[in-house]
C-alpha cells in the first residue's frame, strides 16, 4: 500500500498543474471507485464540473484537492483521494491512451500548462475519489501539508497528524503511547495515532531505532520514543528523496516513474540478508496478516520495566 512518501510525491507532482485549474469535465468508467462518496451531496461529475481546484493538500496517505467557493456563502469541500493498495493519479496529455485499469478521468485546464487529463488508474479498486466537505480541524491548525486553511476532508478528521506535519505533537503522541499495552509496531500502524507510516517504514524505522516490534509501547521511555521518532522523520524524509519505494509499476508519480528508496531498504524485504549493521540475517515473521523483518540481535526484545 502506498504510504506517505508514495502519496506525498504524488501531491508534490500534482501541485503546479491542477493548483488554478477549471474542471472541465469528468468521466467515471468504474462506479466502485466512488465507494466513499455521498450521491445523496449530488453526482460526483457534477459535483465537480465547472469548478476550480486549489493546491492539493495531504495528511498521512490521505490526499485532498480543495475546491475554490463560487461565493463566500458556499460550505467548502474537495476531491478527496485514497490511493489504497494500487492507485495512482497520473497527468496525461489529452487523447494519451492509459494502458493500466483507468477508473476515473478528469479533464482540467490550466492556465499555465493548457490542457490536461488526470487519470485515476486502479488495479485492485480498493483505492477511491469523492467529493467531501471541508470541516474545521480539532487544533485549529493547518489541515495538512500543502494548504494553510484549518481545514480537513470530514472523511479524514479522524485521521492523526502524520511525523512531518509541523503541527505534529511528540508529546501527545508519547504520553498515547505510555496508554498502549500493544506492540510497538503495532502502534506505529494506528492511523488515529500517528498517520502516513505503513508496514515498510515502521519496519526500516524500528530497525534504526534498535527496537523489536512487538516490545510494549507502553514500556518505552521518553528518551526511547524521540529517537524512535527521529528515526520515523528521518526513513520518511530518505524515502521522500528518493521519489519512494517501488516494488513493482503500482507505485509511480504522476508521470508514471518509479521511486528508488526500496534499493536503501535495511529490514523490510530484506529477510535472509546479513543485517547492515551486525551481520546477522534478517529475520521475517507473521504479523498482523502480513510481515515483519527484524535483526533478531539488533531488535531483542526487551523486558518491560515500569516506566
């Protein structure tokens, strides 16, 4: 599934040719991919036709393009997309011929760079688009990275504050973790806790940080949670360098390349490999209907201690 750096690129990529851009029209080929929208609000096509979008903004692996208000009376909204374990947004000159599963089309113009199609293409259809309100966020800060307004998707209020916004709180987030009798790992993947980090960089980052997955998150001092989230911010912001990690062609930007973070991978995919850092070989095992890879001498789990 894409994670915060695969969904960050995308928003970076999208930002200079939708931001001031009038829909122009809108074709959905697979009703399925509008599984999160309200037809009760209105049809999504014209919801969306004849509006123009601002510059898309993003909070964990959740991606929102605002639309402009026709009047100072008008409630807010905007395209929320989910990219789910195969989307991807790609802009495409008018008339190009999408090769993958094309779910959505949305033709936009741009005063900058003319006219465009956006495609959203979905292998799996577990991703989705819709149009949503825009409600007031519970801090009164920014929504996300990306806009300034204090303003988030309603279907993605819930959703924590990933490690890169700058209205993340490490306090909070510590003093959530002295609360949780889970493993660690565990924690990491709880979007209402802390946002954007998915089996890939949970394992790279509690590789990093020297700790096992399954240790008690309540069992971690204050000292061991800020180098656990430095280490976080430190795999997401490599990862973010790298255009992401691509396994496969289902993770791309939105010109259709491919990230190269998975070739600076430590743990994740890496089982039966010596450990970078001690020589030991990697160690895969089930977790949560999926995997975790661990250095077994690195990543000891630890005896809980009252903190």
């Amino acid at each position: 599934m894409p994670e915060l750096p695969e969904v960050e690129v995308v928003r970076a990529g999208l930002a200079p040719a939708v931001t001031g851009a009038t829909i122009l029209g809108v074709e959905v080929f697979e009703p399925r991919s509008l599984k999160r929208h309200d037809p009760v609000a209105g049809a999504f096509d014209a919801l969306l036709t004849g509006r123009v979008m601002e510059t898309p903004a993003r909070r964990g692996k959740f991606l929102w393009i605002p639309l402009a208000a026709a009047s100072a009376s008008e409630s807010r909204s905007a395209i929320v997309a989910h990219l789910g374990m195969s989307g991807q947004i790609l802009l495409r000159e008018p008339g190009a011929v999408e090769n993958g599963l094309l779910r959505i089309r949305m033709h936009i113009e741009q005063p900058g760079y003319g006219e465009l199609w956006v495609h959203f293409v979905d292998q799996r259809i577990f991703g989705s688009m819709a149009v949503d309100a825009l409600v007031p966020t519970a801090d009164g800060a920014p929504g996300g990275l990306g806009t300034d307004e204090p303003l988030v998707p309603s279907q993605v209020a819930h959703i924590a504050r990933d490690p890169l916004d700058p209205a993340f709180s490490d306090a909070a987030f510590a003093a959530a973790l002295a609360r949780k009798n889970t493993g660690i790992k565990r924690a990491l993947l709880d979007q209402t806790l802390i946002s954007g980090i998915g089996n890939i960089y949970a394992d790279e980052a509690l590789w990093a940080a020297k700790l096992h997955y399954a240790q008690p998150a309540s069992s971690l001092s204050r000292a061991r949670i800020r180098g656990l989230l430095a280490e976080v911010r430190l795999v997401l912001q490599k990862a973010l360098a790298e255009g992401g990690t691509s396994f496969d062609a289902q993770y791309v930007n939105v010109n259709g390349a491919s990230g190269y973070f998975s070739h600076s991978l430590n743990a994740y995919g890496q089982q039966g490999k010596p450990c970078p850092r001690c020589g030991t070989p990697i160690v895969r095992e089930q977790f949560m209907n999926r995997s975790s890879h661990f250095c077994p001498r690195c990543q000891r789990l630890r005896p809980s201690r009252a903190r």
